[in-house]
C-alpha cells in the first residue's frame, strides 16, 4: 500500500514538473499573431484563428455549442477543432500544452481534457468523441459524463 501511494506521489510530482515546463513552450517567431484586443489568436502556418482562451467546463454534448457556435466573440463563427487541429498547436518538444505567450495558459481546473469533433468507433460503445488531455498532451476517449473544456477555432 506504501508503495502504491509513494508511485502516486511521484506520478503527481512528475506532472507538476512537466506542467511548470510549459511555460518555456514558444513558437517559432511570427507563427501566432494575437488579435482582437487579445481574445483571439490568429495561426499564420495554418490560416486558423482561435479564442485565445479556452473554456472550460461543459458535458461533452453541449460543449461545442455552448462554447463555440454560440458565442458571438469577434463576429462569431466558432467551433470545435479537429484532433488534428487542436494538435497543431501542442508543443510536444516540451511534452505539454500550447505557446503560453500567444495563448492564455491552459485551464488547470481539475485538468479537464478539451473536447475535439473527432470521434472514433469503440466496440460496445460506438462512436465516442476525442480530445486531449492537456496535462500530458495524450489522446483521450471523453466520457458522455465527464466535463471538458473546450478551445474554439475557425476559419
């Protein structure tokens, strides 16, 4: 029992260290333009542009629309990323997050991961959406009952 709570401990440790790291995380000069007195950030290698900060805590089946297609930030048009998207802009080089000087640094509430459009087939379950968990930048199954966060994109 000792061990198993020490081996806990350690993991926590580990992922506090790693989470501490990222604030180191920076793009390549000029990648991230931010704009819109600060609320948005605009991604020049992919055309994107994206809230600035991510929002955080809904059921995986109103996120998008609660967070994204409703808001009307900077004239709306708001929606979930793709996996692939909401991955273009993790800093893997560091194991953690996202450019904390172009975007506002993760939401640390409970490290909820931030839910995608992405969904995938699980046998017994269907299709179950995708996201990231942001403390160790992984992909994860989201839950129908657990909270996420969300970090809005568009065109």
């Amino acid at each position: 029992m000792r061990t198993a709570r020490f081996s806990f401990m350690m993991v926590l440790m580990l992922a506090a260290t790693v989470w501490a790291s990222s604030a180191a995380a920076k793009s390549p000069p000029g990648r991230y333009v931010i704009t819109n007195n600060g609320a948005t950030v605009e991604d020049w290698a992919t055309g994107l542009t994206w809230m600035r900060q991510e929002l955080c805590c809904f059921p995986p089946n109103q996120a998008e629309k609660l967070a994204c297609t409703d808001s009307k930030l900077a004239g709306g048009g708001w929606r979930a990323p793709t996996l692939r998207e909401l991955s273009g802009i993790l800093d893997r080089g560091i194991g953690t997050l996202v450019d904390t000087e172009a975007f506002a640094p993760p939401n640390t509430a409970g490290f909820k991961p931030l839910l995608t459009s992405t969904v995938h087939f699980v046998k017994g379950k269907g299709l179950v959406p995708r996201g990231v968990g942001m403390l160790l930048a992984i992909f994860v199954d989201i839950a129908p009952t657990e909270l996420v966060g969300v970090r809005c994109v568009r065109p």
